[in-house]
C-alpha cells in the first residue's frame, strides 16, 4: 500500500491577510486513483488545489510526492512534478488546429520552426490515449463542440510526465451522455495510473466515478470516506456540518392550481425551438427540463427578448398581449430573468451588492433627478439578512463573493420591483448544497407569494425536486408535459425521447 | 501562557494594520489621492526649481492653457467607462472652430455660427454612436475613421489655410475673465461638475458603470446600453465642438489644425486618471488631476527651458510609470 503513495499533503495552513482559510489540512492520493474533494464553496478546495499547483505557496505544511518532500513554488515547479490543473472554464484557442491547441506549452521543434509534423504525432498518440482515434489533429479548434473542447484540453495536460489531473467541476455545462464520455476517459486513466483530483458539487457523479471522497468544511479535514461504504447523506452532513435538513423544501398544497400569468404559443427560435407552447401560473413553479441542445435553455431568455430572431404567435402576460422586443420591454411587463452565465450575463462584478441590487429597479432609487442611496443601502442591508447573503456589507463588490451569495444577489433584485414572473435558468450552477438549499427555499417562498415561476434546469433532480408542473423539451419541441409533481427518473426519459420530427 | 497572549495580541494588530492599508488601497478614491499625492509633490519640486511657478497668474495660465483638453477628457471619461472610445473628438473640435469661422465669414451672427458648430458636434459624435451600436463595429476602428474623415474635410474647406475669427464678444469666450479666472478655465470646471453630478449621483450614471462593467449582463437586465453609449457619444462630439470654439477664441483665428495633435493628451488624461480602457472603473476628478499633473508638467518643463521635444517624453514616462502603479494598486488588493 505504501508503495503506491503517490502525493501526500500533511498540515497544510494558509490564510489572506490573517483570515485562516486552510487549518492544518492534509490530504493524500495513490497511484490510480480518483479522490473526489468535496466541500461548500470557501471550504478551502481551490485554496488547496491552486497550492498543490503552485499557484499559492503555503503558510506551513508539508508536501511529498512517492515520499520525498518537494517544494512546490510556481506553476511551474507543478507541471514539473506531474501535476496538472484543468482549469473551470475552457481555456482554448478556438482559431488554432487541435495539435496546436495540444501542443501549445510545448511545440517541438526543428532548428527555428515548429516540428509540425512532430506535433501532429504526438497530439494523435495522446487523442488515441484518450480514445478519439477518431479526431483529425488538424481540426480546427473553434469548430467542435463544447465537450470535445474539453477533452482536448485533457490532452494537452497530459502531455508530459502527467502524474496527478486536477480537474475542477469538469461537468459544468456537460450534458448526461457527454458526462459518461468524460468519466470513460477518467477510467481510462485511471487504468494508466493516473491518479485523479475531482472537484464537483454534483454529488451522483462523484458517486459514480470516484473510489474516495474527501471532504472540507471551514478550511478543516471533514472527512475521508471510501465511495463505496458510504452514502449520500452522510457525505452532504460531512459538508454542511450539522445545517442540513431536506435539500428541497416541501410542496405547497395551494400551489399549481393559480391561474394562468403567461401564456406562449408557437415559440419559436431559428436553431433552437420550433413552436413551443406553454404556460407559467401565479404562486406555481412550472419547471423545464431538457439536455443541452435541446432548446430547454432557450426559453427564458427568448421569451424576455435577449435571443435574436425569435418568432412568436401570440402571448400573454398578466393577461395582456405581450410582444417579444427587448429586455427593457420584458421588464416593464413584468418579467425578471436570472441568468444561466452568471459571472458573464447576471453581476457587474466592479460595481459592489447595493448597486448590482438596485441596477434593474433605478425608479425604484430614484428621488427627483438622484440616486436615493441610503434606500438603497437599507435595502441591501435587508436583503442581506433575509436571504442570509455573506457578505462584509452592501459596500463589498460583488465580484469577490461566492457564487451561491452572488446568486442570492441576482435573485433578489428581482423581488424588489413590481414582477409577476421570475425566470430562473439553472438558479444553482455553480453554487455550493448550504446555498443551494437556501436558494431553493427562496424560490418556494416566491411561488407562495403568488409569483409565477419558470424554473429552467438541465438537472432533472432539480426539476423534480422543486417544480409542481413541469415541460420537458427535446429536439426543439415539448416531449412530455407534467401537470403536478413527477419524479427525476421520468423526466430524464422523456428528456432522451427522440423528437418527433415536426 | 501569559507570553503566548501577547504573541497572539500582537499578531493580531499587525495583521489589522495589514488589513486596513489594504482596505485603504482597495478604497475607489485611492487612486485619486495618489494622483493628488503624486501632483502635490511634482507642485512642490517646480516651485523649488522657478520662483515663478507658484505664483497666481502662473496657475491660473496652466489651466487656461488645459481647458480645452480637459473639457473633451471630462466628456470621454464616462464614454469610456461606459465602454465606448472616441478618437474623433480632437478632430471634431478642428472643424468645429473652422465652421464658426466660415459661417462667421459669411454673414452669419456669430452665435447662431457656434450653434451651427455644436449641432454638426453633437451629430457626428451621433455618427459614431450608430456605427458602433448598430453595426456593432469596434470603436476604436469607427472613430478612427471619424477622425480622418473630419480632419481631411476641416483642410478641404479651409484649403489649410488659419481662417481669421476676430469678434469682441466672442473671443471673450478664449480670454475673458471673471473675478480673475478665466472663462475657458471656468467652463471646463463647471462641465466636470456637471459630468461629475450625473455621474455619482443619476440613475443615468449608474448605467455608465454598468455598461461598460459587464455589457451583456446590463442588457439582460433591461439597461438601456446602447442608448447610454449613444447620449456619450454625442456628449463627447458637443464637448468637442465647444472645446474647437474656445480655442478659435483664444487665439481669434481657427486653424484646421490646431487641436488633433492633442487628442493623445485627452486620451492620455482619461487613462491616466485611473479610468480602466476596459470599462466599468474610473471617476471624473481623477481624469481632472491628471490633467492638471499634464498641464503643470508642460508648464513647469517650460519654465526650467527644457527643450519641448523632451516634454512628449516625459508625458509618456509619466503615464506609464502612473498606470503601472495604478495596476500594482489594484492587484494589492487580490
């Protein structure tokens, strides 16, 4: 056993100017194996990652690789060790061919010229390692699609003596049967000895693909469990500690009997979505689910006016002829819609939480010609305590607050104006199970409060777990509509449905 | 025990004043104080090197002299934080001055001249606006182009040639004074207080800031973006076209030719001010320092009869010593 010790972290401290954020952590990997490391998010994961990779040095602590302590003080000590990140988002370059985006670190060369031919060997031997013999390296980059980006990006980190791959919520925005394409490959490299870190807030994979599951809380050792003697339930108390009860908040009895706030008929998005109808009641949450691809992801946002070349036959909203113009106009009906993208579509990261809250409501703030900014203030300072949001204040950017206290942001900015439907696409990508469990508690309240909520997600748990009607969309066009609550498994089948050719 | 207390306590306050210096740097403002810092001590080294320099009509020259680029730096600040550029202003104040002129020369009251001067301003900052927004072409490239176009038309009309402008009422607007302080210096300081007003304190300015922070998350939100950046641009072509009537009035004549080299320095002015080329971060009193911190330079290189050619250098050096410091400032921060 001891022999196959391949990282070994033992005592590892950091703070940020003088907040401890990793309290003597330790963690360890064997050769070939996949750890899950799990924790809400500043439970000090990617502090822990971004020291293993050089990016941070630690405070104290020690590190060893096959039992020999080693220094790790730049990114490139890292890459030197075998250590290998794949970063969150696609880092790609969509203009080069695939060898190039490969090769990129390391071109071989001849005299002052890149090797090409060189190159394209090598990045088929990895492509072949990775099984996609049948990817030309010469393809260029920007031409496929999302997920076979980012396994290219596995190759390129494993060219070299790769060792241990990071990789830091590789699923995000990967459909079921793209998830099972990446954990062959996970297998795959296992099987090399490879050893895998995999960071993921989607505990059903994590169950399915790791051997261990490593948890943080608060910047401390939480918990080490052999994936196979363990469940769920303990798992998520390891990470939230002693805060959880049911992830989702009961159903309502009232609810999914209001009537109808909007309706849409022959929806239609050039691509995207081919006549779909659809409605969304006061005090209800009507869920949509579908793959990616499937046009689910669409319909908010082509509904409030931000999606070019949307048709429309008719709709309502309150009960009014609504036409699809611009967002502005979406607002001033009474829309409000929560972006899938958060960090690109939903804050303004240098303006701080009082401001991003108030953006989308300035009459609101306004007193004759100003801003009212104390209103403002008091404002934020309320939403912050009803909606527990971490933060030092309503002053704090909100470009360095987490995700799941941004989201809570982005939510509640729509609550403060005059709405009578909330669109929320993919209200917790990202954000960690306390927050999450927040979120969802949030999201019920509304639909009590007799808003219309339109609640868009590509987890099929979500959807079940919240909505109390529900469309399910493939192909462009609805598969399978649900008039009360329905459970995960049903809606992940009709979601797989082949769409019947219109 | 007693000794770990007073390690812990001790640490403790070390890193409280870590903390607060950090806070205190991540402060919006700290970029101002700096450039006030920073304009303070280049204020003091001048009046040690020339006896004339810190005295009333020496100052008061200064920012007579930086009116002109102040005014179109006061206007581009909020352009830029909003997310757009305009090179074409300095361009604009060309023609605008020559307008006047050949209006003037024509038979038309002078007044009506200079209306005729801002509205043909405030259309091609329009120009720039539509093309931007509507063809969603880079405005770098638009205003680029802008600026050739006008600066070749404002030689075309004039033939090259200074078009004299010499009118008692209207070059007041260039060498005036009340209570002592000139006109153009007066002006220039009321429009970046009104810039300054709208932009701390109307919903109009928020929208600035939110623009250019994150475009597409603004529209998701139903913030009029393209219409924010299509008001600045027009503003910006406006503050041009005033910027080209004060210096055809102070110098009683319009010379195609006589503002687009200092289009660097408005630029410069903006940048150097802690506004982010980017976007979304800047403020107007920073753009005001900074323009002082140009002008003072010019005029104390001038006094100490330092050759003018070494004066585009120092500008530069300054501003990149300036927006490198800026750049070590915001990283503290993370």
């Amino acid at each position: 056993m001891a022999d196959k010790r391949l990282l070994d972290m033992s005592g590892v401290r950091k703070s940020f100017g003088g907040v401890p954020v990793l309290v003597d952590v330790g963690f360890h990997l064997d050769a070939g194996e996949v750890v899950a490391l799990l924790g809400a998010n500043g439970a000090g994961k990617s502090t822990l990652m971004k020291i293993l990779s050089g990016n941070y040095t630690r405070d104290a602590g020690a590190i060893a690789i096959d039992g020999s302590p080693v220094e790790i003080r730049s990114p490139a000590d890292a890459l030197a060790l075998g250590i290998r990140m794949l970063p969150q988002e696609l880092s790609i370059f969509p203009d080069m061919t695939v060898a190039e985006n490969i090769m990129i670190g390391a071109m071989p060369r001849k005299g002052l010229h890149v090797d090409a031919a060189a190159m394209e060997a090598r990045a088929t031997q990895l492509l072949k390692r990775l099984g996609l013999d049948w990817l030309s390296p010469r393809t260029r980059m920007g031409t496929l699609s999302h997920h076979v980006q980012r396994i290219v990006e596995i190759a390129r980190a494993m060219n070299g003596n790769a060792r241990v791959l990071i990789m830091d919520e590789p699923t995000a925005s990967l459909a079921a049967e793209e998830v099972q394409l990446l954990f062959d490959i996970i297998r795959r490299l296992q099987a090399e000895g490879i050893s895998i870190i995999y960071i993921s807030h989607y505990l059903k994979e994590v169950f399915a693909i790791s051997g261990r599951v490593v948890v943080l809380r608060d910047g401390r050792n939480a918990g080490d469990f052999a994936t196979a003697r363990t469940d769920v339930d303990e798992v998520l108390h390891a990470i939230v500690g002693n805060r959880v009860g049911d992830l989702y908040p009961a159903f309502s009895a009232s609810s999914g009997a209001g009537d109808d706030v909007v309706t849409v008929e022959g929806l239609t998005v050039e691509g995207w979505l081919r006549g779909v109808d659809f409605t969304v009641r006061r005090g209800t949450i009507t869920g949509v689910h579908g793959l990616i691809g499937s046009g689910a992801e669409m319909i908010g946002r082509s509904l409030f006016g931000a999606v070019p070349r949307t048709k429309i036959a008719s709709a309502t909203v309150g009960g009014k002829p609504y036409t699809i113009t611009t967002p502005g106009r979406a607002v001033e009906a009474g829309l409000g819609l929560v972006a899938a993208e958060r960090k690109r579509e939903g804050i303004i990261a240098m303006l701080t939480l009082r401001e991003n809250l108030s953006i989308a409501n300035m009459p609101l703030f306004t007193r004759g010609m100003t801003v009212d900014r104390e209103k403002e203030a008091t404002t934020a300072a309320e939403w912050i305590r009803r909606l527990s949001i971490r933060a030092r204040g309503p002053e704090q950017p909100i470009g360095t607050l987490s995700g799941g206290n941004q989201q809570k942001v982005c939510l509640a900015r729509w609550l403060l104006g005059d709405l009578s439907v909330l669109i929320l696409e993919e209200p917790t990508r990202g954000v960690d199970v306390g927050a999450r469990q927040e979120i969802y508690r949030q999201i019920r309240q509304l639909a009590d409060q007799g808003l219309g909520i339109l609640l868009i997600s590509s987890d099929a748990e979500e959807v079940a777990g919240l909505a109390d009607r529900s469309i399910v969309l493939a192909g462009g066009v609805v598969t399978e509509t649900y008039e009360q609550p329905t459970d995960a498994s049903a809606l992940m089948s009709a979601a797989s449905k082949p769409a019947v050719a219109a | 025990m007693s000794q770990h207390v007073n390690t812990t306590a001790a640490e403790h306050k070390a890193i409280t004043t870590a903390q607060r210096s950090r806070n205190l740097l991540g402060h919006p403002y700290a970029g101002v104080v700096m450039l006030l810092v920073f304009y303070l001590i280049l204020a003091a080294v001048f009046t040690t090197l020339s006896p004339y320099f810190l005295t009333f009509k020496n100052l008061v020259s200064i920012g007579s002299n930086m009116a002109f680029i102040g005014l179109m730096a006061a206007a581009g600040t909020p352009l830029i934080i909003a997310g757009g550029l305009d090179l074409s202003v300095a361009a604009v104040a060309g023609i605008s001055g020559v307008v006047v002129a050949m209006c003037y020369a024509n038979g038309i009251d002078i007044w009506v001249s200079c209306g005729i001067a801002l509205v043909i301003g405030a259309g091609i900052g329009a120009g720039n606006g539509a093309l931007t927004n509507g063809l969603r072409l880079n405005p770098f490239i638009v205003t680029l182009g802008t600026m050739s176009i006008i600066t070749g038309l404002s030689l075309v009309l004039t033939g090259g040639l200074t078009q004299p402008l010499l009118t008692e009422g209207f070059n007041w607007i260039g060498s005036g004074k009340i209570y002592g302080m000139p006109v153009p210096l007066l002006i220039m300081l009321v429009i970046f207080l009104l810039i300054w007003w709208v932009m701390a304190f109307t919903p109009f300015g928020r929208f600035i800031y939110a623009s250019g922070g994150n475009p597409e998350a603004s529209r998701m939100l139903g913030i009029p973006v393209d219409r924010t950046q299509m008001i600045l641009y027009v503003v910006s072509g406006l503050s041009g076209a005033l910027a080209g009537i004060i210096v055809a009035a102070m110098l009683g004549a319009a010379a195609p030719d006589s503002v687009g080299k200092h289009l660097l320095t408005v630029i410069a002015a903006i940048i150097l001010g802690g506004t982010s080329l980017f976007g979304g971060r800047g403020s107007v009193w920073g753009t005001l320092l900074a323009v002082l911190i140009l002008g003072t330079l010019n005029n104390g290189l001038t006094l100490l009869n330092v050759s003018s050619f070494w004066q585009d250098v120092t500008k530069g050096t300054v501003l990149l010593l300036a927006v490198g410091l800026d750049q070590l400032r915001v990283r503290s921060q993370n």
